[in-house]
C-alpha cells in the first residue's frame, strides 16, 4: 500500500473517531432539536389513560363487577376519552404530548397495541410524544378477559415488547438511553430535554398475584441521571424529570407504595443537578408539591387520571426568559360527542355522569370499610361516606383548604372529629393541612444561573 493511501485511510478513520465523539458530547446539531432556542414550549401532560381495549370485554357481569369495584375510572369509555382528548390536542396545537405511565388498564396487549395508534395519530398532527411504563403495563399479572361471566387471565406484555411498541415515543429519539431500564433522555428543545425515568418495578411480576405498586429508582439508573445532566449544562440545557411513581408524598396518609421507595436520595441527586421540576402521576391526584432544601426547591406536579374525574389534563409552558406556567384543563368530551353525533346518554351528559359515577365508586369504597371494621351503625356509616365521596370531588380535583370548608358542618365530618383516629378520620385530617388552596396552577419562574 503506497503513502498516499495509507494516509487516505488514517484521514478517514480520524474523521469517524471526531464524528463518534461529537455523539458523545451530546451537541445540539447531533440531537437533532427540533425546538430552537428562545422559542416558547407547550407540553401536554395525560396522566394514567389506562386505556382498555372493547376486544377484552362484553357487558356481562364479569365486566360489570370489574367495573363497579374500581377507583372510578371510565374503562368503559377509555376510547372515546382518548379520542376527545386527540382533538382537544389537535385544537391545542402543543409541542410535546408526555405520558408519565400506565398507559393501560393492566398490560393487556390489545390494549397497548390500540394505545401506539392512537398516539401515531397525535404524532402525525407535528406533536412529539413521549411515554414511560407505569406500575399497570408490563408483566402484569391482573391481565384479564371479561365475557360474560369469567374473567379469563391473558398474557401481558414484557419490557422488550413495551420498548418495540412504543419505539416511534420517545425511544428512537433518545439522545441517551439508561441500560438498566427503560428510562432515557430526549431533547426536544434546545431549551429544555426531558429526562423520561422509569420508576416502575416489574421484573418480579411474573411470580406475582399482582403487579408491584411500589416504584424505585435504582443506584446505576442515578449515575446515568448525573451523566444526562452534566451533558445538558455542557450545552446549556434545563432538564426536567418525569416519572410515574410520586418524588414527594402527595397525601401523609396515603403514600405508601406510591412514593418511591428511596425517594430522599432521588430527591438530593435531583437537588444536586439543579433539576427543579418533576412530573408524576400513579396516585391519581391532582396535586403540587415543593421541598425546599439548601437554597434550592424541587417541585413534584401531579396530574390527576385522565380518564377519571374530573377528566383533566395539565399544561405545562416554558415561557423564555420568564419560567413555566403550569394549569390544568378539562377534556371537552361533549364538543368531541357533538362533532361525532353521538347518541349514548352518558356521553352526551358527560361531566355529570363522570362526577356521580366517581361519587359512587367512593362511597361504595369508604362504606365497605366502615362495614368491615363494625364501629358505627348504619346511619353513621352512610353519613360519613357521604362526607368521604363528597370531599373526594373535590380532593382529587385538586381543590383544597377553604374549598372544602363548607364539609365542616356536615353530619359525616362531625362523626369522624369525635371519633378516636383510624384510617378513615386520618385520611379526611389530611385532606385539610396542604400547602395550596389551588393545586390545578402555579408559576415557577427560572432560576438565575
């Protein structure tokens, strides 16, 4: 081989090598922003679909028990939610769809394959959308058929088939990708990349009855999170973390298996790389949450199920210069119903039935557990479950404090006060001793650098 070509090739291979390094910089030009910098950004953020394929249900009694044993999510109706919410979004017009987990109602294939459409369709409106895996998709155990009156197990899907299925959301656009699970970073913006972490614990539900509810993030999971972020302060990006399980606690009651289980070392590695907002779900309450520690404040804004009352969603807008501007909206199912011309009674009167059917879910819950623990008679017990379902209302709308006073006077609050403390009472107590009145808004302006 003569001299000349010998160099020909060592310019080559000196020109791979610059190009390799450059991916590892994670630079700008090579993520591929499709949002320059200065631009303003609006996310939507659909918390908890839980989407449930009509392939895997009749109306029969198996369903029906099904159904009316829930926490108030519309499975019936999981189609025509999404399909409404589609449009709000192509209404909307934001920038970037994020689905902080369960996708699904419990992993069901059917389900999730129906999911990836409906979220190509979003995607083909110029939105880019971005998925992690909540406790409800994969390996999950609870995977059921209901006809008529069996409930018949199916199989759910694994890790590798959620990464194939929802590779087009998040996972082909990944600037970096976390070996240890299904976390991964994308940068939308030149502005602001998004840290998608996957807090879900699934690989024990195979042997399981039911899928683990508790979330994690694990010790190489958090090396990879400081790596993200000192490549985003190399190019002078904010990043933001989402995940499906809860940073803080949302309830001081009701936190177990929902807060994650390490989750003061998460909070100190967020703190140290200056990430300052998270967005979760799972807990199914619209709530926010801050920390203040050294100088420095973490916030965790909890969107409430999109498919259960009151059917919202939340918007988060980076404004440039100024900082992000969180509220939450209502999907406007009527509108879709109207367009469509539909006919079914609940749809056309959707904000009551959502409302009376999440009321009855409660009550039904909060009753059950009075019967079982034999404390009151039955007029006591129905009191306080009144009172119960209608502070749920407005509980997990994200109303608080002297919005809820008007309870005070009820017959089932008096009951609980002079009760001695168990869980139910607990519960109610902690409902009043929040840090917002409001929890659908807040600004959180930018930090100076």
């Amino acid at each position: 081989m003569d001299n000349k070509k010998l160099l020909l090739m060592i310019l080559i291979l000196l020109i791979l090598l610059t190009l390799i390094g450059c991916d590892e910089k994670f630079t700008c030009s090579i993520l591929n922003c499709k949002i320059k910098s200065g631009e303003e950004i609006t996310f939507f953020i659909a918390s908890d679909p839980h989407h449930l394929s009509k392939k895997t249900y009749d109306e029969g009694k198996a369903f029906d028990w099904f159904l009316n044993s829930g926490d108030g999510k519309l499975l019936l109706y999981t189609d025509e939610i999404l399909d409404a919410f589609t449009m709000e979004i192509e209404n909307g017009k934001p920038d970037i769809l994020i689905i902080p987990g369960d996708l699904t109602c419990n992993g069901e294939r059917e389900s999730h394959l129906e999911m990836a459409e409906k979220l190509k369709a979003i995607e083909r409106q110029g939105v880019q959308v971005f998925v992690i895996p909540g406790n409800h998709d994969i390996e999950n155990p609870w995977a059921r058929n209901y006809f008529g009156d069996e409930m018949i197990k199916i199989d759910s899907i694994t890790k590798e088939e959620f990464e194939k299925i929802y590779e087009p959301f998040g996972y082909k656009e990944a600037a970096s990708r976390d070996k240890y699970s299904l976390s991964y970073l994308v940068t939308p913006s030149e502005d602001i990349w998004l840290l998608m972490l996957d807090s879900a614990k699934y690989k024990r539900n195979k042997v399981r009855t039911a899928p683990e509810m508790d979330g994690e993030i694990s010790a190489k999971t958090m090396e990879w999170i400081k790596e993200c972020a000192n490549f985003a302060k190399e190019n002078k990006a904010k990043i933001k973390a989402i995940m499906h399980h809860s940073l803080l606690n949302h309830n001081e009651v009701i936190n177990e298996h929902y807060t994650i289980e390490n989750s003061q070392e998460v909070i100190d590695l967020l703190l140290s790389c200056d990430i300052e907002i998270v967005i979760t779900s799972h807990i199914h309450l619209q709530d926010i949450k801050y920390l203040n520690k050294d100088d420095k404040t973490i916030y965790d804004i909890a969107t409430s199920c999109l498919i259960a009352y009151p059917n919202q969603y939340g918007v988060l807008k980076y404004i440039p210069n100024k900082g992000f501007n969180y509220y939450t909206k209502k999907i406007d199912v009527y509108a879709w119903v109207w367009e469509k011309g539909i006919t079914d009674r609940n749809l056309n009167n959707f904000q009551k039935y959502s409302k009376d059917f999440f009321w009855r879910r409660s009550y039904d819950k909060y009753y059950d557990s009075l019967l079982e623990i034999s404390k009151f008679s039955d007029e006591e017990m129905k009191a306080i479950s009144n009172t119960v379902a209608d502070l749920n209302l407005k509980y997990f709308a994200g109303l608080r404090n002297v919005h809820m006073h008007d309870i005070l006077n009820s017959e089932g609050f008096r009951i609980l006060h002079n009760s001695a403390p168990f869980f139910i009472r607990n519960y109610v107590m902690s409902m009043f001793d929040d840090q917002k009145t409001d929890n659908n808004k807040i600004f959180i302006p930018l930090k100076a650098d």
